[in-house]
C-alpha cells in the first residue's frame, strides 16, 4: 500500500516506520522546511520504547537520552519528598522497557534518521494536507502547494489543530482547563547547586505544581509548571511570557524551580485546553492518530507514547486485516478505551498536584508517603496499567 501522512511529528514519523518496516511505501507531508520540533523535554516510558525496540530504532532514541534514576513526588516550598520510585534499576525488569527523558528535537533527529535511510525520498518538506477527497479505491491529499498525491490511506498526524479532523468530524470546542503552563530548558553548568535532582520530580503545591528532569544525557535542565489561572491564553507551544510573572507565579518556591526560571533564555507560556473523546477516528480511508483524535492533558507524560502506540497498532491493523475498513475499525476498537482511560488519568492528576488546605494535602500525600515508606511493590504497581502494556504483542487484527 501506499500511506499518505499528514504531519512529520513524533506520532507521524513513527506511523511512517511502522508502516515500511511491515512493507508498505509511505509518504510524509510536514509544512516545515525541516524536520524539527518545537518545544523541549518530554519522557518515553517503557510502553513507548517496546515500540522503539520492535522498529529497530532504539539505540538511535537512546543515543542522546537520559535515563533518571527515580520518580519522585516533592513539595515546591522547601522540596521535601513525598515519594521516591526507582526507575533507572527496575524499568526493564519490571516494565520490559527503558524510561527515558530526551529532548523532543533529538527524538525527531533519531526518528527522521532511520526513515530516510530506509526509504531516502519519504519525506516531503514544505508542505501541508489542507484537504482530502477519496473514493472506494484510493485516497487524495490535496496540499496548500496545489499538488494533489493519492494513495490507499491518509492518516492524519497532524497535531492538536488537526485539519484533517476538522475536515472529517468539523470544528472542536476545547474547554479552557483553568491551567496555563510554563516552559524552560537550561544548561545544567549555570545551575550550581540548584540543579535538579537526577530524577523525574513533580513538585507540588497550592493551585499549581512544576515538573522537572534532565535532558542530553544530563546536560540540561527541562521545567513545566502549571498554575491555575483565569485569563484564557492561546493554546500553542510557541507563545512566550514574562518572567516576572512567571517568579511571581512560583514565589517562595524552591530554589531549584526559581532558578530555572531566572536562567533560562526563553519562557515559553500557554493556556491548557481539554477536549472530549472523538465520536469516531477515520472516514473512509482517512484516520487520525496521536493529538489530532485524543491530545493529552500533560500529567501523565503519555501524549507523545499514546500517539507511538497508536502508530504501530494502526500499522499492524493495516497490514493484517482483509480491507481497509476492516482494520480502521479493529485499530479503534483496540486503541481508543486504551487513549480514553490515559486520558481521564491525566484529567486525574490535575487535581492530585494542587492541594492547598492541610486537610486535603494530609489525606492526598500521607498515604502516597506511607506506601513509598512501607509499600514500594505498591507504589510501582500503581504504574503497571500503563508501563507494562505492549502493543507489540497484541493479536492480529485479522485474527
């Protein structure tokens, strides 16, 4: 078959590998110039990197990784631990996978590697699918340049203003979580001693909360905060902010987050948005994957591994089913009850990283300190519905 992508991504990348390690020429339309990513730090756990290791192409995402030693739970004023789960020693025994933070550009670079040294002319830069028209037999991409490229099936990667969704399912209305986030990435060497630990750390207090860990195999410090806010922002990544109001945001926190907001060179700020679960995920022979049919709120760190998972079922699913309804149709069954429980974990989370009453945070973290303390099979087991599933060993969609 021949596989229009629509967006050159984490999620359409690895949908492209997929696609040609099972034998099929695959096509990827990105509007960028080149292949690169906006944005920072992100982590791919073990559900993610079984995928990686099924598609040759781990030792190339491991290459520029970090691997942190713990999952650890902190207070943002003073930075005692709640909990500290160990992942370096226990990840691939337990979870039969590593747990990596990389920065996204460099999982773009390992990605967009292996691809163009399996099929050198899959990429299509400069370039963006604004339209899609099909029949019974084939699919069209119609691209903003005016060139129209068919082919058996249009899987729209592209991201969480997905035009390909629009056009399939029409306009979404995203609800305004009451969050906007902030973003920094700063060289380890101008933190001193207020580097972050070497650990995956969510620092929690009243009405907001930060994430911190290391990128480049340690060399760099990556930050997301959020905070609770009533002023609605744009949702984009790019946007920037102030970094006074990012310090008055994060006042009397921990100097480990207060530096990092003074160091880095670009703030980046945006507003939060959730959407509901898409009533359907194809039309036809055109299917969405990744954020364009179930973006993540970022609580989970799983919005980059749900879309890696989704490639490589829909690839399998393709390649085993006997039409292309068929297997568009097994690829929702099998992911979409998997991408709306990680979902509703997210919108979980939320809510779990913001008490600020005594009360609520003597009920919330006590018994989270207590299993750390006295229960760690507990603790890690509370990660096993998503670490430990492997969508590289799910059935056949034909069979």
């Amino acid at each position: 078959m021949h596989v229009l992508i629509a967006g050159g991504g984490i999620g359409g990348l690895t949908t492209a590998l997929a696609f040609q390690k099972l034998g099929h020429r695959v096509t990827v339309f990105e509007q960028s110039h080149q292949l690169e990513e906006v944005g920072a730090g992100l982590q791919i756990s073990p559900n993610g990197m079984r995928v990686f290791d099924a598609l040759g192409v781990s030792a190339r995402v491991e290459k520029d990784a970090f691997r942190p030693r713990a999952q650890e739970l902190r207070f943002g004023k003073g930075g005692a631990r709640i909990l500290t789960i160990p992942v370096r020693d226990v990840s691939r025994a337990r979870w039969g996978g590593e747990y990596l933070h990389l920065h996204r550009a460099d999982l773009i670079d390992a990605l967009g590697g292996a691809l163009k040294d399996r099929q050198p002319d899959a990429v299509q830069l400069g370039c963006r699918v604004v339209s899609y028209t099909q029949d019974e037999t084939s699919i069209t991409a119609h691209l903003d340049t005016g060139e129209q490229v068919s082919g058996d099936l249009l899987v729209g990667a592209d991201g969480i203003h997905s035009v390909i969704r629009e056009q399939m399912i029409g306009a979404d209305k995203p609800r305004y979580t009451g969050n906007v986030a902030w973003r920094a990435v700063v060289p380890v060497s101008e933190l001193g001693e207020h580097a972050p630990p070497e650990t995956a750390s969510v620092w929690v207090g009243s009405r907001r909360h930060a994430v911190t860990y290391r990128l480049r195999r340690g060399s760099l410090a990556n930050l997301v905060g959020v905070v609770e806010c009533k002023e609605r922002l744009i949702e984009s990544w790019s946007a920037t902010g102030a970094r006074e109001q990012a310090l008055k945001d994060f006042k009397g926190w921990s100097p480990v987050i207060r530096t990092i907001l003074q160091k880095a060179e670009v703030l980046n700020r945006w507003a939060l948005y959730d959407r509901d679960p898409l009533p359907v995920w194809s039309e036809g022979r055109a299917v969405l994957l990744g954020d364009a049919c179930h973006p993540m709120l970022p609580f989970l760190a799983q919005g980059a591994v749900m879309a890696i998972e989704d490639a490589y079922v829909l690839a399998r699913a393709v390649t085993t089913s006997a039409t292309v309804p068929d297997a568009l149709a097994a690829y929702e069954s099998i992911r979409k009850p998997r991408a709306s429980r990680v979902q509703a974990g997210a919108r979980r989370n939320a809510a779990l990283f913001h008490r600020g009453d005594p009360i609520s945070k003597l009920f919330t973290y006590g018994p989270i300190w207590f299993a750390g303390q006295f229960l760690p099979s507990f603790a890690h087991g509370q990660h096993d519905w998503i670490y430990a599933h492997d969508v590289t060993t799910l059935p056949d969609a034909g069979v």
